[in-house]
C-alpha cells in the first residue's frame, strides 16, 4: 500500500495553481512542468565518472516500467501540469520499444514536448524514426572530440559514428540538438574552447556540466572536479553573454553571442540557480519517484501503475511527495545522498 505522508502530519504543502496553465508548485512556490524518466538503469558505455566497471550487478535483474506503466505514469503526471518527458537512462536507446515509448507518449494530452538524453550509439540509424514518432530535441553526451580521449573517457571508440548520428539528427529536422559535456579536471578541459567553437559554428547549444558526486564515484570525483566558475569570466571574454533567465527556465545558465549559431548552457550543481530554479520530477526505471538528484530514499510509484482506475490514487501521491521536497541538496555539507551512480535515476 502507497502511503505519502506530509511533513507536518498529514497535510501536504504542494498544490495545483489553475492558472493559464496547469502547474504542479512545491511548497516553496517552485512549479514542475518537466518529467525526467529513466526507462531502463543499464548501458554499453563505461563512463570514468558513472559507471567506470560496467552495469552493477543489481542492475542487470532489475524490471522496468512497461509501455502501459509508463503511459499510465505519463498521462498522471500530464493531467497535474507536466508538458516536457526527457527520455534518459542508463542508455534510453538500448530499449528496443524505445520508438513506441516515445509514440504512446506523444498521444497523451498535455505533452508538449518529448525529448531524449543519449550517448548517441544508435543515433545513425534511429534519428529519423525517433523525430516521426515525437521526438523532438536530442541531447547527446560528447565529453571529447578527441577519438582517443573520447574512448579513454567513455570506454568506447565511438566518437566517429556517435557525430554521425548527431548530424543524422540534424538532417531528420531534430532542431534542438544539445551536446551535453562533463568537465573534468586535466581530461577534457583543455577541450572548452573547441566546444565553443563547434556551438559557434553549428546550430549546436553545448551544455558544460560540472562533474557531480555520487555514493560510487568519490575517488573520482575528488580527483576530476573542476568548479565551472572560472566560465564566468571566459566566457564573456569570448564574446559570450549570459541571456535573462526564463521564469521557467530548469537550473542551466544560458549564453549566447552575436553571430553564433548555438548556444552555451552552464550546469553547476553548486551554484544557487541549481536548486532555486529545479523544475523537474525524477522517475526510475523502476518507477519510483525521486524527488532530488541528490536525495535519499525514493518513493515508489509503480504500485499505483497497475490500471487506469489507479489514476486519481497517483496524483494524489505524487501532489503529497512533492509537498515533502527539500529547498535545497545538502551537497554543501558533503551529502551526496544515495545515489551510487546516475545511470540509476536518469541523470
Ligand atoms: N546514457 C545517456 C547519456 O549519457 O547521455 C543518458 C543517461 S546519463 C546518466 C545522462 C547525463 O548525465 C549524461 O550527459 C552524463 O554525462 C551525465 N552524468 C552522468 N554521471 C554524471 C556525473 N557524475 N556528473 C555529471 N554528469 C553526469
Ligand atoms: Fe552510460 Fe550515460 Fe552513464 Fe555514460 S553517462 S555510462 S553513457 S549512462
């Protein structure tokens, strides 16, 4: 049995606001329109900060949601405000219903905008298919364009065939393309004005995301991190200027420049946007609920996935789990949480 209970007793603190829009608000007033859902926790790459010795055992054995799960979950979440559903993993396209995931979802009322997190080893082949069936914006993580540091970060010699699905993308009129890139100390930063280079000259935004630390990687991490701080000041020395912040916008600090055809997305866990802007609910492929990339414990959804007449038991849910959210991660106080590694809820 499904219990929320709210911080105070039994009264939750998140609502519904029945404006123009439907929005889903947490209790510090923050609105979650964004579904990140993780549709399996496994993968083919090794990433050096994620999943450095392969997929965990458990992982390998775990169930995922299925597609009547997740159009259940989906069509919830929408009649409580959500328009966006990032489709991430794990890797998203090892999944071989992916195509028809992506369709269920986009017949779903509400849904505005499907889009998809991949390290891109299918793109080639997939791009178009994906875009025929709803998929509309695509982030690709490309942490080198150097091939040999490329397969020295992620464990496979790739890059070649995963920048040919990016342009496969591109020619399938997949508009928003992001390159999301983990920075890491004395690996790829020397890499940043490349990047640039590349969000100049292509229709391109690249994400530089500050590396996170997780319950596996400490080592790693203690080794790798690098503050994306310094950014600040290059990146306006380069031409670059950072745009006014969306209402809604999620936690990326966006650049632009004259001329240019992408953009820069700056994403640091540590910096005060991160949490102040959080606009996204996290599901596992398990289908629990977590309410922080960093959080402890996760709240499972999938016994209320069972069948339609579920629907209004699972908003009800969802709304009392929400009213629980933290402000803030503790990642401050050297809190982590519990997660061992991203590939486990989605990043
Ligand atoms: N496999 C897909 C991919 O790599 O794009 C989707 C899942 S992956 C967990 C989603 C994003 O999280 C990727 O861009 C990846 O680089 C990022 N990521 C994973 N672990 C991270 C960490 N410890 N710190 C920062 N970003 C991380
Ligand atoms: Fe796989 Fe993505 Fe993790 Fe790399 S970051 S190991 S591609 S889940």
């Amino acid at each position: 049995m499904n219990r929320c209970q709210g911080k105070s007793g039994n009264t939750f603190t998140s609502r519904i606001w029945k404006g123009r829009d439907k929005l889903i608000l947490d209790s510090y007033n923050r609105a979650f329109s964004y579904l990140r859902l993780s549709l399996l926790p496994v993968c083919n790459f090794r990433c050096v900060y994620c999943l450095p010795n392969g997929n965990p055992k458990e992982a390998l054995h775990q169930s995922h949601l299925s597609r009547p799960e997740i159009r259940r979950l989906v069509s919830a979440l929408a009649e409580l405000g959500i328009r966006k559903v990032r489709l991430t993993g794990g890797e998203p396209t090892l999944r071989p219903d992916l195509v028809e995931v992506a369709k269920d979802i986009s017949g779903i009322s509400g849904v505005e905008k499907i889009a998809l997190t991949t390290n891109g080893y299918r793109l080639a082949e997939q791009a178009h298919e994906l875009k025929r069936n709803g998929i509309s914006a695509i982030n690709v993580s490309v942490d080198s364009l150097v091939q040999e540091k490329f397969a020295v970060i992620t464990g496979q010699d790739r890059l070649p065939e995963i920048l040919k699905g990016i342009r496969a993308a591109q020619d399938a009129g997949i508009s928003q393309i992001k390159i999301n890139v983990v920075v890491l100390k004395g690996l790829n930063e020397h890499e940043i004005g490349d990047f640039l280079l590349w969000s100049e000259r292509a229709p391109i935004d690249v994400r530089f995301i500050e590396l996170m630390p997780t319950k596996d990687n400490g080592e790693f991490f203690a080794k790798r991190h690098l503050s994306l701080g310094f950014l600040e000041t290059l990146l306006p020395h380069r031409g670059w200027n950072r745009m006014e912040r969306e209402e809604t916008a999620g936690p990326a600090d966006v650049w632009d420049k004259p001329g240019a055809l992408g953009k820069i997305g700056l994403i640091r866990p540590y910096s005060t946007n991160f949490c102040n802007s959080c606009n996204r609910l996290r599901v596992t492929s398990q289908g629990d609920l977590q309410l922080c990339l960093f959080g402890k414990g996760n709240l499972p959804l999938r016994p209320l996935l069972q069948n339609d007449a579920q629907r209004e038991e699972l908003k009800s849910f969802v709304l009392c789990a929400l009213g629980q959210k933290n402000f803030s991660h503790s990642l401050h106080e050297g809190d982590y949480g519990s997660t061992r590694n991203l590939a486990a809820m989605g990043g």
